[in-house]
C-alpha cells in the first residue's frame, strides 16, 4: 500500500464522523470520539506495511518523500498523540457543552461535540503529510492545514471570552507568520530557482550562491518557524492561547503543533546548514535564538501560578532544546555523534508522552477541580492517587530526572554541544534546566505535602479508559527512560 494511502485514510476517518453526527441519530456523541480513536489505532498498525514508489518518481511522488524510519515515526508520533487527544476530549465533553452555544429548540442536546472529536483528524492528516513533505508547495498547504484546524479548536468554546481571545490572537499572528514564510519560499525560489528541497539544497552548496539573498530569505523563513515553534522572541502568543483554548486542544497544540515546526524546521534548515559558504552564519543565528528561547521560557515559568500557563513556558523552554539540538549540528570533523534529526526526533517523543500525561491528568481533573490555579492540586495524592503519580512521573520527566525519557532527551541534546564546542549554548542550557527543576518540582511538593483545601477532601473518579492511558504512558516514559536505545532504534 502506498504510504500516501494513510493521510487518504485520515481525512476519510475524519468525514465519516462529520457524516455520522449530521445523519445518525447517536444518543451519546462522545462514541464518535471512541470510533475517531479506534479508526486511527487501525491506520496506526498500517504504518507497518506501507511501501514508497516501485520505479522512477513522478506525479505525487515529487511533493510526497519516499518512506523512511524517520518519516514514519513522526506519522507514528501524530497519530499517538490524536488518540490521546480525543481521550481527553471525552473527559472534556461536559465542559465543552457547558461553554458553547445553546442549542437550538429541538437539537441534540449535545450539539457541537461531533465536529469538536473531527477536526483532531484532520490536523492529524496534515501533520502526517508534513513528515513526508520534500516540496516548498506541500510544505506550506500541510502546515496550513493544521493551522487553520487549529485556529477553530482554540476558539470552539464560543461562551468563553478567554477561548474566543485566545482565537483571535492565534488567528492574526499566525496569519502574519505565514506571510512571512510565503515570501521567505519566494526569494528561497528566487536564489535557487527550485522549490524541491534536495534541489535547493544543492543549489545553496555552491559558491555561486548569493549569500546576502539566501541570508535573507532564511531570516523570513526562520521568523515564521519561530512562531510556529515558539521561539523568542516570537513566543509571546502561547501563555495566552494557551490558557484559553480547551484543555484537550492545549494538549494537542502543544505536541501537534511543535512537532509539525519542528519537522518544517528540520527540512528547511537542513539545506542551509549543508552550504558550506552559509553554515557559519546559519549556526550563529541559531545559536543565538536557542539560548534567548531556553533562558526566557524557563526563566519566566518560575513565578507562573496557573498550570497550563506553566506548561506554555515550559513549552518555550522546550523548544529552546529543540533548537539546540539543530544548531549544534555535527560536522564532518566530528565522529560518533548523533544527528540532529535522531536528537529531535527522540527528544520529540519524549515531549509527547510526558507533555500529553500531563495534559491528559488535567484534562481529567477539570470536571472535579473548578480552577487551573497550582494550588488547586494541593493534596491531590489524598484524593487520588493515580492522577498524582502519573503528573509526578509528567513533572519528574519534564523536568529530566534520571530513569526518565526526559532525562536522555537533555542528555542527547547537551551531548551534540559538547561534541560541537558550543559552550555558551551548553552554559544556557545548563541554567535552563536548573530552572525547570524548581518549577515542575514544586508541583509534585503541592500534591504531596500539602493538604486538600478545606471543602476538597471528595475522593475524585477516573474514567478508566483514561486510568489506562495514564498507566500506558507512564510505562512508556519509563520504559524509554532505562532503555533509550530502544526508541532511538525505530528511526536510526
């Protein structure tokens, strides 16, 4: 089966539902999110069968890369992190009917819902496509269409001035970084007279090649990745996009969108960092960008009191990593090191499960703890003891405590700056996971040696499908934490 097939798949997954919930008369519609979650289960499995083209490439095959290890783990990692999503969305379901519009007179009294499990599956296809990407035009109209399946699930809560605020920022920003990217693929186009990546990238290898135009159209490129991803000093619309979108769509924008930036980051800085007249350059300005985004996200989670407007700096800080990563890229001088893509793509994974279990705890506490607030989870190892050891594994893995996955994330990511004699960038990152250690520690500190607040001693229930992918990821961030190699092995 071509490996196309799976995004073909995903969108149809994703019309059904529409489908379903426009004719069917469906008592409970959170069934919709429980057959989007299976759906992606099945096409999850046919990651392991797919095949790239037989002969010479043509039609499709000239925006769409051949599969690789790589490749299919990121479509791995998109659909992982869907499945997860749409759990959350079933805890979330009571608040998402609460703040949205009144239905009309005779409507399902769940009106709303079925586009809310949907629009995940789209995004999904777009992320998947994104990893297969090999041209500057199915670059662009894959990265746009998880953008604008995100511009609508930020501002879904329609009663809620803080989702509808968040929405309308993402909207505008988001919409001026793309125009900074269209015009940086414009006089990318220019310089090198081609839109398919290995052929920019050995036109950008050559010493004919302008360097102030080429500069130029990466500083527009990079501007627009840099909000995508989160980067300072383009970061400023994530604590409050963040803090207003619904908490399953936080999840997802949290994972879905820097997973897709980063997989944009990686292909389109590959070719520049492979010129030789432009790798000096290029590196300086990463360099420089990775260790503002790790000291301002870190640094200004510290004094944040609302949890999902921590995760957003910690978000930002994480992307710091992300980027260190890619600006010490080894040389050819340099022997026995890991790869930028091996670092990212694993330090892409750990994110996603530690990232998504911490979600996924808040998501589920939502209905029982009316705040957001830190301090609404003192206690929460008396009231219930899984949700507290799944965040404290979350934190503890956030954070890069040994024996997590977290841990040999940051250990990887430091390791290419010693090998690269990045110092500095060491230095800032040294600092920045100092600083984590405090913020996502005194967290668990609240949980388990504070007491409840005075009226908050109810023990709380948990759905046990989410009993079960709390536990499910809490034995993968382990897992992955003794054993490394074993992750590193599915995409090396």
């Amino acid at each position: 089966m071509p490996v196309y097939y799976l995004e073909f798949l995903v969108v149809a997954l994703g019309l059904v539902l529409l489908m379903v919930d426009a004719f069917a008369k469906l008592e409970d519609k959170r069934s919709l999110a429980r057959l989007g979650a299976l759906g992606l289960a099945v096409v999850f499995c046919l990651l392991f069968v797919v095949k790239g083209p037989e002969a010479a490439e043509g039609g499709i095959w000239r925006f769409y890369a051949a599969p690789d290890k790589l490749s299919l783990f990121f479509k791995g990692l998109a659909l992982l992190s869907t499945i997860l999503v749409l759990i959350m969305a079933i805890d979330y379901t009571p608040i998402v009917m609460a703040q949205t519009a009144n239905p009309e007179a005779g409507a399902h009294h769940q009106s709303g819902l079925g586009e809310f499990f949907a629009l995940p599956l789209f995004a999904c296809a777009g992320l998947m496509w994104m990893s297969s990407a090999n041209h500057l035009v199915s670059i662009f109209v894959s990265l746009e269409t998880v953008s604008i399946t995100f511009y609508i699930l930020v501002a879904y809560l329609r009663r809620n001035v803080g989702s509808l605020e968040a929405g309308v920022k993402y909207l505008i920003l988001g919409a001026l970084s793309t125009g900074f990217l269209v015009y940086g693929f414009a006089w990318l186009f220019g310089v090198t007279g081609s839109m398919e990546l290995t052929s920019i990238t050995e036109m950008l290898a050559k010493d004919s090649v302008n360097p102030t135009a080429a500069l130029f159209a990466f500083a527009l490129i990079l501007i627009a990745l840099a909000f995508k991803l989160g980067a300072a000093p383009f970061h400023l619309w994530i604590p409050d996009v963040y803090q207003g979108a619904p908490t399953p769509v936080t999840a997802f924008l949290s994972v879905g969108s820097k997973a897709a930036a980063t997989m944009v980051t990686l292909r389109l800085v590959s070719p520049f960092l492979a010129s030789a007249p432009l790798v000096g350059k290029i590196t300086a300005i990463l360099v420089v960008v990775a260790i503002l985004t790790l000291l301002v996200g870190n640094f200004a989670a510290l004094p944040q009191r609302n949890f999902k407007r921590l995760l957003a700096y910690s978000s930002i800080g994480h992307s710091g990593f992300l980027l260190m990563a890619l600006a010490a890229a080894p040389r050819a001088s340099v022997e026995n090191s890991l790869s930028s893509s091996t670092v990212i793509a694993f330090y892409l994974g750990a994110y996603l499960l530690m990232t998504l279990l911490a979600f996924l705890v808040l998501s589920s506490l939502r209905s029982a703890i009316s705040g957001e607030e830190i301090d609404s989870y003192r206690g929460l190892a008396k009231r219930s003891p899984l949700h507290a050891a799944a965040l404290l594994v979350a934190m503890a893995s956030l954070a890069g405590i040994p024996l997590t996955v977290g841990f040999f994330g940051k250990f990887f990511a430091f390791k290419m700056a010693i090998d690269a004699g990045q110092w500095g960038l060491l230095g800032a990152a040294l600092v920045a996971a100092a600083a984590g250690f405090y913020y996502y520690l005194k967290i668990a500190v609240s949980m388990y040696f504070s007491d409840p607040a005075e009226g908050d001693n109810t023990v709380i229930r948990l759905n046990p499908l989410t009993g079960i992918a709390m536990v499910v990821l809490m034995i993968l961030i382990l897992v992955a934490g003794i054993a490394p190699g074993v992750v590193v092995g599915l995409f090396s």
